[in-house]
C-alpha cells in the first residue's frame, strides 16, 4: 500500500468513526462529499446509502 492510499484509508476511518458517533450526520457526509474530501463510493460505505448529489435550485418563474 502506498503512503497515499494509507492516507485515503486513515481519513476513511475517521469519518466512518465521526458519523457513528455523531459528528456528522448524512447532510455532513454529503457536505464532505461536495468539497471532495470523500467519495460518493466511501459515502455508500460509510452511510449505507448510495450518495445522490444535490440538485441546484431554482426560482420559479413568474
């Protein structure tokens, strides 16, 4: 395993122990996800959910 992947996996870990203990709920996973500190795949693993990226907004039309 390369420094880089044992970095990946540590920071893994980390969050996978912050959503058990409540550190971050499913919108600060996805807030992780968004600012691309963590993958949509490590999401999955993490939540047990597949991650669904946020849809923009829009202001209805008068």
């Amino acid at each position: 395993m390369t420094l880089m992947e044992q970095i990946q996996a540590n920071f893994l870990e980390i969050y996978r122990m912050d959503y058990e203990f409540g550190i971050y709920d499913k919108n600060g996973m996805k807030g992780l996800v968004v600012q691309d500190f963590l993958s949509p795949e490590s999401y999955a693993t993490i939540v047990g959910e597949a991650y669904v990226a946020p849809t923009a907004q829009t202001e209805p039309q008068v």
